[in-house]
C-alpha cells in the first residue's frame, strides 16, 4: 500500500518510488518426511542400475517335532516363498525459466524453486507411503482385538476409533511394544509414527516429569520426545486422515524397520535449453518402490484426539 497523500499532491509510488522486493523469500515449512527413518534399503543396490523389481527371498519356518530315543526321523521339505518389490511409482517436477527473468532478478530464485520442488517431492512420497502400508499390518496388529496371544488389546478400528488422551496415550505405547512382543519382533529399530497433536499429548502425560524419563530435563523443558519404551517417535504431519462420524480419524503406524523396505532406482535432476524460448528448462524425477515384507512388524493405530 502506497504512503497516504494529502488531496490534490500527486502520487509518485510506483512512477519515481520503486517497489522493493525482500531479498529474502519467506521461509518455507515443509512437513518432515520420515519415511526414510521408518524403512530399509537393503535392496536398492540390485536394481539401481538395471530392472524394473527385485525377487525378495523369504526363510522358511522349520517344523520342530518331539523325540525319542530309536524313532525314526520324519524330514519336512522347506518350501521358500518370494516376494517382489516392484519398482512401479513415480513423480516429476518440471519448470521454465526466461532468460530475461533470471538475468534481472536480484535473488538466486531458480535455485530456491528448485529446492522446493525436492522437498516438495520428498513430502509427496512420504505422504504417499503414509497411505498406503498400514493397510498391509498383519490382522493381528490391528483393529478392537489386536495381540496374536492376548487378543485383546484395542487399537482402534473403523466406526470405533480408539480415542487418545494424555492420561492413556503412555498405555498405548505400551501396548503396542506388547502387540510386537507377541509377534516376537525384535526390540531394536521400532518406530511410532503419530500426528503432531499426539506427540503434544505425550508432552502432557506424565513423562513431562524427569523422573520418569531418566532425563536431567524434563521433555515439557527441551521439547524432546525420543525413546519411550523401546520405541523411536516421530511426528509427522503426513499422516492419512479420514471422517469417521463426527470426528477425524488418523491411520497412525508403528513399525520395526525390517517392516517395510524401499528402493529409488532413478532420482534425476537437470537443466536443458528450452527449444521454443530463451531460457532454460528444469525438471527432476525420481521413480521408486515400496513394499511391506514383514507385515508382523507393522502396527496399525486408528484414533482420534480425546
């Protein structure tokens, strides 16, 4: 908005008093990703170069039978099973440049619109992969009677989401490491993926107390979240939400990280001359794949904010 001028003294902004534009562009916040802390990559390496998936082998579970002295041996023929991860998605950015745009500007803005774009592109994926693999849990990682020994433990289901509030959400925790203790998953490498709202209700539970943590400080003071109970948390806003009724409902996941493997075969970024203008054209792709391979160590939380 032009300064104010009294009647009949013309106005000279924007005629002798030029714009000024910030050199500074606003400071972007952009959704962490976590996909890449959540997943291997174990098999990446097989296809970076060469084919379009990967024949995962799998180890057969070994028949153990009782025994006594003189019996004759009965053999089992193990019978492996395969799975394929298919290298079968993609997404693309592409923009033009002017060569007259670029040349009077006064901020470094290709470089800028090209950092979004990868970010931009990484928040796509991980939004994508969010979506997608809790579906893929394991039926007893799942639902209003969740616990492949217990089955009784409530993760939320469709129609009945399990509310979360900051005097429960510590026992949710909890009853996830035993729904994966069940499974006999390994302790090391889990990981809670939740809403920022649910990280806020950790913040409010009762671990804002040192004691409890083990800390110096508490995590209301320093904000850090961390380990609790053998689980790595992390916030994402990335996570898929859905109306269920009257409330908004979160397919949050907890996983150990041999869960769910993922493998980028082509990640490109470049720069050509624009054939039908002066300037540049500049564009990046990445194609990628995903797959849940052990559905044992993946969790499916369904809830809603209490």
């Amino acid at each position: 908005m032009a300064y104010p001028v009294a009647p009949g003294i013309p106005q000279m902004s924007g005629v002798y008093v030029p714009e000024i534009w910030s050199g500074k562009t606003l400071v972007k916040f952009y959704d962490k990703t976590v996909f890449a802390a959540i997943s291997n990559i174990d098999y990446e390496g097989e296809i970076k170069k060469h084919g379009d998936k990967v024949i995962i082998r799998t180890i057969p579970d070994m028949t153990i039978n009782p025994y006594v002295k003189g019996q004759k041996l009965t053999y089992a023929t193990p019978t492996p099973e395969t799975i394929e991860l298919l290298i079968d998605k993609g997404h693309y950015w592409a923009f033009a440049v002017n060569d007259v745009d670029e040349k009077q500007s006064d901020i470094a803005f290709v470089e800028k619109w090209t950092t979004d774009a990868s970010e931009q592109l990484g928040i796509t994926m991980d939004t994508a992969i969010l979506a997608d693999v809790y579906a893929d849990a394991d039926a007893s990682n799942k639902g209003a009677t969740a616990g492949k020994i217990s089955q009784d433990i409530n993760l939320g289901a469709t129609g009945t989401p399990l509310v979360v509030t900051k005097d429960n959400i510590l026992d949710i925790i909890v009853d996830l490491n035993t729904v994966f203790n069940e499974q006999s998953v390994p302790e090391n490498d889990r990981k809670l993926v939740i809403p920022a709202w649910a990280c806020g209700l950790i913040k409010k539970s009762d671990l804002k107390d040192a004691s409890l943590t083990g800390d110096g400080s508490s995590i209301l003071r320093n904000g850090r979240i961390g380990m609790i109970d053998r689980f790595e948390i992390f916030s994402s806003n990335n996570i898929e939400s859905v109306t269920d009724g009257a409330d908004t409902a979160y397919n949050a996941i907890a996983c150990q990280r041999e869960a769910l493997t993922f493998a980028s075969q082509l990640t490109k970024n470049e720069t050509i001359d624009n054939p039908d203008d002066f300037g540049k054209l500049n564009r990046g792709l990445q194609v990628y794949g995903y797959k849940v391979i052990k559905p044992e160590a993946l969790i499916h939380l369904y809830i809603v904010k209490g």
